[in-house]
C-alpha cells in the first residue's frame, strides 16, 4: 500500500493523505495535477487556515510547469481562468455567492468546460455541482506539526475510478522504490496515454498510465476501427513487444513494476535526447543513420510471430491486412476531404478502396516482418552513454504488427513532424538498402522501391486524415501545421512510376495545390 495515499477503509471510494509540511502539500498539488485535467472538477474544502488555496496554487503551479505563476484568491473576482501550453483551469471560490442566480451570472453550467475546475466553497453551488467529481477536505492536524495537515480525497462519478487508479499507481510507484520522487509532466501523444517521469536524487523512471480503451462502435465487418486496425486496447501488447525487443538487444525500456490488468507501468527512463534539434526540430543525420539502422537489422532478423507477455500468456502479432489499410486510408475521405471542402460518395470511396487493394496486393505478398508502426523522431531518444544501435532507444510500439519492411523505412525516412530534406531520405533509404543486400544477396531492390513508395503514400494519406480530425473532432489545430510536409511527401511517393493508377485518383479528388505543395 503506498506510504503517501491510503485508502480509508470505513468510506467507500475515499482516500487520506498525511501532509506534514509545506513540501506535501506542494507534492499532492503535483500528483493531481497529473492525474486530473480538462473537463474534471476538483471541490477544496476545509476550515478558513485549513489551505485550500494553497493547495490549488499548488496544482496551477503544476499544470503551468512553473512555481512563478502568480495564483491568488479568486475570493473577491469569485474566477480566475488561467491558460496552459497543457490546458485550461479555472479556479473559483464561491464563498460569496448567496442566491442561486449569482451562479449564472458567472456563466456556471459552463465555466468549466474544456478545463480542469478547481473550486473553493463548492457547497454553494448545490445541486449544480457536477456529480462527477472528486471532493478533497483538508483539515489542520496541529498534532503532527504546525503545517500539518490531514487530506481526505472522495471520488464521485466518473472520477472515482480514476482516484482508484491514482492509488493503484501510487502504490506501483512506492513498490518500485520511487515513493518519495519529484513527479514530472511528460508531454505524451496524441493518444489517451500518460506519462509522469518520477524523479530521485540518483536515478528516474517512467510512469505509464495506459487505461484499457473501451472498444468503440462497429463499423465494419461489425468490428469497431481499433479491432480492424489491430490498435493496442490495454496495456499487453507493449509489454510483449517491449519485452521481444529487449530479448533482441535493441533499447526498449526495462519494466521496473507492472500492474498489467490496471495498465500501469513503472519504466526505465531513456532520458530526453532525441534525434533532432533546432527550431524548427531539424534531424540530425548521424542519429538518423542509426535509427535506420536498427531497421536494417531487425528486418534482417528472423522474428517470432507470438510474443509473450508473461509465463504462459502469449502475445500473437497480429497482420497488417488489407482490411486494416483500408480503414486507414479511408481516414482521407472521412476527415480530411470534408476539411477541404470536398464531398465523399459511394462511388468516389468504391473507386478509392478499388485502387488501393489493387496497389497493396504486391506488398502484401512480401515476407513480413515487425512493424513498429509509429517508428519516427517523436518515438526515438538518443543514448550516447550506449554503444551501436543501442544508442537509439525506442519506446512508442504497442500497435506493433506483422507486415511490409517498407513502412517503418519510410515511417523515418519521410517524418511527418519534422522536414527530411530528399537528400538526406535517399541516403537513408540507399543505406537500408545496402545493409539488407550485405546479407541477402537477393534482396529485392525493385519490390521495395515500389513498396516504400506505397505505404509511404498510404500513411501520408492515414496521417491527413488524422491530423484533420484532431483538429475538427478533438480540438487539437496543432496538429494542422504538419499538413503542408505531409502533403508534400504524398506527392513525392505518388510520383513512383508504378502507382499511376492511385496517382491519377489523387490528382481527380483532390485540389491541385495538394499535390504541388
């Protein structure tokens, strides 16, 4: 049980916390703020001194990544709205709200949207408080110390789960001997993953919080778009392949703790080097040679097919088919065309589908090997303390599945978050070439040229729809700015003079600027 959460045995769903000191209460204020954001509310509660604005500073602080940030009592502008490179939080004390229509004067039913709401006095909303909440009351504990204070943290709703997880992982963490440890926001992607970075005097680690997805709705094949693009729906499938590429040699982070059913992992820390520099991020060529080259050397390998989880609980990599192709590109027609003002019919999507299968059927017939799937600079960090491939160390691959060689190369080679000048990707491209032809003489040069060109021009087409949708779906415009390099790259694999046929779709669909950019 960890030492800093303790869960109270005689409240369902309630949890007390010690804090002895200025310091724990700064440390509680931390750890929320990495478990807690947009759309959560949080209602501090406690006698006047108990500190329940301290508590809050201490948790804005957090979320901004700065001890700086000026935080004051909201008591007297009853709101205060803070904006983040992480998110938005409003912090409002209701202290002086008495009647019920002060509550819509300060727009209630809607400050906290899009949001982490923290609230003082939360008792004066009534019934208007969210019903999915976490409840935290402080109370001063003189007999442990002048600064003392005692915490009780209740979940409600939705929240109540993820209080649970917060002791489940606290309790990983404690187990893992990294209780005591600084906690660090890690910005993650643009999955629903998190990550923390536990900090001690000597050493760090990684805390992965990776929730089981709920299966969403069926779509095709009455399977939903996860099943049908084999995307990891708990935590197994990194740990298997984690697990596989150690087994390697190659510099996947060692599991210091797992709790695999809650889908919480503690992790070695492979540090924040990456392969890049600059800005706007540039690659840097000798990290990038080598990445390419553990490419080379994993596709020269013979791999299991069924990895392993645990003792006696096995892992089979599922294939990278047409179906799942197909439900990529189709992203395209789903997000991205709609963004540019162009409209989608059965016959313009049956045209489309009838091309691809027709295009992928070559690659399709290769002998296949692991694909990492999301092998590019955001997923590599740079171990010069290591020798060889294992300075590259890898740690995004739980969608890890069986299929062409050429779609990690071109994952690299082609990044969608950083401009790879086409010298530089001739010259990786010629490298990887080169490495698989010093061991298999046969290798087919050809075959590959057409299959990099391919399904680098399937996941630039993936990626436009991605990107559009987390944009218009999920808010996320940042994203937008990759478009322009990713356009680019689909015009260049487009340009293979064996994809004519998908070419002159593209050219007919799309605007003109989109494959002239």
């Amino acid at each position: 049980m960890s030492a800093f959460i303790q869960r109270m045995a005689d409240e369902a769903g309630a949890y007390q916390v010690i804090l002895p000191d200025v310091a724990a209460t700064e440390r509680l204020g931390v750890l929320l703020a990495s478990w807690f954001g947009a759309g959560d509310v949080l209602t501090l509660s406690g006698d006047l001194g108990a500190g329940k604005t301290e508590l809050a500073r201490a948790i804005i602080r957090a979320v901004a990544g700065s001890d700086d940030i000026e935080v004051p009592s909201p008591t007297f502008p009853i709101v205060i709205t803070y904006d983040f490179t992480r998110g938005r939080v409003v912090h409002a004390d209701l202290y002086r709200i008495v009647e019920d229509e002060e509550l819509d004067e300060i727009g209630w039913d809607e400050i906290g949207d899009d949001a982490l709401l923290l609230v003082e006095w939360a008792d004066r909303a009534g019934e208007r408080l969210s019903e999915s909440r976490v409840d935290v009351l402080l109370a001063l504990a003189p007999d442990l110390g002048p600064h003392a204070r005692i915490c009780v943290l209740t979940g409600h709703g939705a929240l109540a789960e993820r209080l649970n997880r917060l002791h489940l992982a606290e309790s990983l963490v404690e187990s893992a001997g990294f209780g005591p440890s600084e906690r660090q926001f890690v910005q993650g992607d643009a999955s629903t993953r998190s990550y923390t970075r536990l900090v001690l005097p000597s050493r760090t680690a990684i805390l992965m919080n990776a929730p089981a997805r709920p299966d969403g709705p069926p779509i095709r094949e009455g399977k939903s778009y996860s099943r049908l693009v084999h995307l990891a729906e708990d935590v197994k499938p990194f740990v298997a392949m984690d697990r596989a590429l150690l087994a390697q040699r190659f510099s996947a982070p060692q599991i210091y703790a797992a709790d695999i059913d809650a889908g919480l992992l503690v992790l070695e820390d492979l540090g924040q080097e990456g392969v890049v520099r600059g800005d706007p991020p540039a690659p840097i060529r000798e990290r990038y040679e080598a990445a390419m080259g553990v490419l080379a050397a994993l596709h020269n390998r013979s791999l299991p097919q069924i990895l392993h989880v645990a003792p006696r609980v096995e892992r089979p990599l599922p294939a990278y088919d047409v179906a799942a192709f197909l439900i990529e590109v189709d992203l395209m027609l789903d997000w991205y065309l709609p963004s540019r003002g162009i409209t989608v019919d059965g016959v313009m999507r049956e045209e489309f589908h009838l091309f691809w299968r027709g295009a992928l059927n070559p690659a399709l017939a290769e002998a296949p090997t692991w694909v990492l799937r999301d092998y590019h600079s955001p997923n590599l960090m740079w171990l010069p303390g290591r020798e060889g491939l294992r300075r590259v160390g890898l740690i995004d691959f739980q969608d890890a599945v069986l299929g062409p060689a050429a779609y990690d190369v071109v994952s690299l080679a082609q990044d969608a978050r950083v401009d790879v000048p086409e010298a530089l990707e001739l010259q990786l491209v010629g490298q990887y070439v080169k490495a698989r032809r010093e061991v298999d003489p046969a290798f087919d040069v050809r075959g590959f040229a057409r299959s990099y060109a391919l399904l680098g021009a399937q996941r630039a087409t993936k990626i436009l729809g991605i990107f559009s949708r987390l944009d218009r779906r999920d808010g996320k415009p940042q994203y937008l700015r990759h478009i322009p390099r990713v356009r680019r790259y689909l015009a260049r694999c487009l340009g293979h003079q064996e994809l004519g046929s998908l070419r002159a779709w593209y050219e007919a669909a799309l605007p003109a600027k989109d494959l002239n950019s």
